[in-house]
C-alpha cells in the first residue's frame, strides 16, 4: 500500500507573554533545542511529506529558525490572532495540495512523540476524518473537554463555553489533531466565531465534521505528551521531563550513568558502547561521547567530540570545537576550547588550551595557558607529538612547538621552537645566602623598638 502524504501544521503564532522573555516563547530551550526545534524533530520522525508553520507577524527570528530547522519547510504568517481554527487557515495554500493526512501541531507543545503521531493519523486511514489527542488531565482547568459518545468524539467544547457538567469531563483536549485533507478545507471553512472568546476554534472542527456525517474520534496519552508551555515555571516541568527521558534513553542504550538525576543531557547528545559518565556532568548541544570514555564528575561539555577511551575531567570544560583523540586525558580545571587533542595527548591539570593542535602523545603540563587572544584577534598554538609543555608556561599564539620539544616549566614563549630542542623563557633564579635570616632579624628588631615606646 502506498504511504499516505502528510502536511504537518506547526501553530506558532502566541506571543507567549506569560514567559516575561524578549525572546518568542518557541524558541525557549529544553535539553538544549528549542521548543519549535522538538516540534519539527518529533513532526520529521513521522515521515511527513510537508511541513508548514504559522507565526505572527513579525516574528522574523522564528521563520529564521524554522528555514534553518527545516529549510523545505513553509512559513505563514497569520496577521491577527483570531483562534486556532484562523491559525490553520493561514496555511490554506498548503492544505489545499489536498496531503491525505493533516497534522496540527503546536509549537509550545514540545514533548509530543512521533509514535503518538503515528497513532494519530491512523485513524484516517480508516473511517475517521477528525482524530484528536486526548489526555486524562489531572487538573482539567483551562482545556477544552472531549464529549464521547462510545468510541466517537462527538464534540468538543472550550472551558469557558461549557456547562458544569461537562466541565465535570478530566478527558481533555491535547491539542494535536489529524484531520483527512480530502474533507479538511470544507470542514475549516464552515468554523465560524460565535462563542464567548469571539474565536475560530479548531476545537469546533468535531462537531462540524459529525453534522458532515464525518467521524471524528480521539486517541489517547500520557498528560506529559500534551504539556504545552505558557511560563518558566512550565518551561522547568517540561525540561524535567525531557531530562528523565534523554536519561533513560542513554540507560537504555548501555551507558552507565551513576547517579542519573544529576547529569544533564541534550536532544542530540550522542553515545557510544561503554561510556560511563560520574555525577554532575552538563551536556551542552552538540556532544559526541564515543565508546569506552569515562566523563568524570562536575564537567560542563558543549560542542565537544571525545574519542574512544579518553578521560575527561573531574571539574573540566569543554567548549565547541573540541576535539579529542583517542585515549587522550583532560584533566581537572581544564578549559579547552576549538582545539584538537590528538590521541595519548594529556593535559591533566589547571590549563586552556584554546585554538590549538595538540599531537598525539604530548603532554601540557599544569598550569600551561595558550595565550590565544591579543586584544582583537584570536591566534593558533600547534604543539607537536611527543612535545612535552613544562608546567605554568604561557604559549603566546601564534607559535608551534616542533615534534618532540621541551619546554621548560615557567616560560613565557613567543617563538616557534624546533623539533627535539629545548626551549627555556624564564628569568634566572638568584640565590642570597643568608638573606632570609637578615630579614627576620630586622623585623624582631623593630618589633621591640616598638615596645619599648609603649
Ligand atoms: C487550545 C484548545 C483547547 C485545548 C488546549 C490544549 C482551541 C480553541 N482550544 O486552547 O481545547 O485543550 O489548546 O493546550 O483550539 N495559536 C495561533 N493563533 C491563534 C491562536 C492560537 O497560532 O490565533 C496557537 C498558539 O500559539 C498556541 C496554540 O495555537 O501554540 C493554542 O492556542 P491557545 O490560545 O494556547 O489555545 P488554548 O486556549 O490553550
Ligand atoms: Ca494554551
């Protein structure tokens, strides 16, 4: 049977005030990805053929981040806010490419899975042409109410339009509806806005659908799927959720995380076999961890790709553009940032290594600083294989350490130094005998002198 096409409808005209945020309320983060970013993975998971998104207007920053998301993706504007049902007309000209399915999906609604999507649409492949995603609420407050009648969604009606005892339904409205594109348009079109808010609803789509003789049905899950997302402290709910699933996943999937409400995890977070991750660890965006690492306690990655077998942390930082090799160590206090740290290379203690080659096997030691940063532009340190960086020295960029070279601990480097040399950058050391004691006969001295006065 040939796969049925999709349109996805991704509503995301809210201004989202109750977020207090100069930022569009979709494009707030969880794990790392926006709101809108979960939405459009969760919709690209299904196998959708079409993907639109309503914004409002001028929301500039949102339609850029859809065409970077999903650059095939079409973007609407929906000039006033006048209901859900208004929102998906924007659209108009991609529902009319009549997709046997239509998803309508909200862009504050980021938990959604893409089975559930699945799930959704199924429906339509049979006699429904409206299914609704349901949810036992725990506190109905606020949602629309699902009227059943058997297995049959026969209406569903908005809180403040209803009577007590449909208010008295906990079976609410998640939001997310598939509708058949053969009949959807029609459908649309008759919504009309007389009811309390004065809105097109998409809600009334049900009812309008049945007195078509059109089914409509709901499908049912978990409260968690439907969170939608009006302040911060929904925000927090909604990323404690994703965190206990990306958890989860990565447990699923044979890391060891030993203590795992203490790690924090990104949507694109990736592990290999064996990775074992300690207590208080940050995973940032775009981290790759792969098989047999070890990423001790109180380290903050972002950006980062650890090689097979390497060491990073306690207490490290890894910026974007690191890279290390295999069986590399990155110890505690240690910041590296755009630089690659080729395999057996270590840097164990108290250093930044930023905008710099590291060889295979060489050894920074503490306290080593790349000086990488002038005032205005940033400059790049190479250290060779097998160099070995005595401790506290500086490496003032940009300069390369030949293969094999020494550097002798507390210099202040500022030229290349060749393979196999030592290079030394340090004042000579003066020693005064005697001169300690001198100093602490003068001080008693003193001391007495003042005694005396008192
Ligand atoms: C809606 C549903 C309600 C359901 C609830 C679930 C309607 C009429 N009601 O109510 O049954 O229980 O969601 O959370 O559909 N939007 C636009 N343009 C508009 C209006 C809304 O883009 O003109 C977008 C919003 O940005 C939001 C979504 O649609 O992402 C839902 O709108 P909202 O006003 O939050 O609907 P609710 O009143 O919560
Ligand atoms: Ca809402």
């Amino acid at each position: 049977m040939k796969a049925r096409s999709c349109l996805a409808i991704v509503l995301a005209a809210g201004e989202g005030t109750r977020m207090r945020s100069a930022r569009p309320k979709v494009l707030h983060a969880i794990a790392g990805r926006s709101l809108l970013g979960h939405v459009l993975d969760a919709v690209g998971k299904t196998n959708v053929t079409a993907t639109a998104v309503v914004i409002g207007p001028g929301q500039n920053e949102v339609a850029a981040a859809v065409k970077h998301i999903v650059p095939e993706a079409a973007v609407f504007v929906q000039q006033e806010r006048r209901g859900t049902a208004h929102a998906v007309l924007a659209a108009k000209s991609a529902i009319e490419q009549r997709p046997d399915d239509i998803l309508v999906l909200y862009g504050d609604t980021p938990l959604i899975r893409p089975a559930t999507l699945s799930h959704l649409r199924a429906p339509l492949a049979n006699d429904a042409d409206i299914a609704v995603l349901g949810f036992q609420a725990a506190d109905p407050t606020g949602y629309g109410r699902l009227i059943m009648k058997g297995t049959d969604l026969i209406a569903i009606r908005e809180e403040v339009d209803a009577s007590a005892s449909e208010r008295a339904i906990t079976l609410c409205n998640g939001g997310i509806m598939a509708l058949a594109g053969k009949t959807a348009v029609a459908i649309l079109e008759r919504i009309d806005n007389g009811n309390r808010k004065g809105e097109y609803y998409l809600t009334d789509a049900v009812e309008i659908a049945r007195s078509m003789r059109l089914r409509a049905v709901a499908v049912e899950v978990e409260e968690d799927e439907v969170r939608g997302i009006n302040t911060k402290a929904q925000l927090a709910e909604a990323e404690a959720v994703a965190q206990q699933r990306l958890r989860h996943s990565a447990l699923e999937a044979g890391v060891t995380l030993v203590a795992p409400d203490t790690v924090y995890l990104s949507a694109d977070t990736k592990f290999g076999r064996d990775v074992v991750v300690e207590p208080y660890v940050v995973f940032g965006e775009k981290v790759t961890v792969e098989d047999g690492a070890v990423i001790r306690s109180f380290s903050h990655l972002a950006g980062a790709h650890i090689g097979k077998g390497a060491s990073v942390g306690p207490f490290a930082r890894l910026r974007p553009g690191t890279q290390l090799g295999e069986g590399s160590r990155i110890g505690n206090f240690v910041e590296v940032k755009e630089a690659v740290i080729e395999a057996g290379a270590k840097a164990n203690h108290l250093s930044y290594i930023g905008d710099a080659f590291v060889g295979a096997n060489a050894n920074v030691g503490a306290g080593t600083i790349t000086c990488n940063y002038d005032g205005s532009d940033k400059h790049r340190t190479e250290i060779g294989k097998d160099a070995f960086i005595g401790s506290n020295s500086a490496l003032v960029a940009p300069v390369k350490i030949g293969d094999g070279a020494y550097v002798g601990s507390g210099s202040v480097i500022t030229q290349d130094v060749p393979a196999d040399a030592l290079a030394l950058a340090r004042g000579r050391q003066t020693v005064k005998e005697g001169w300690a004691s001198r100093l602490r006969g003068l001080k008693s001295l003193g001391k007495k002198k003042a005694h005396s006065r008192d």
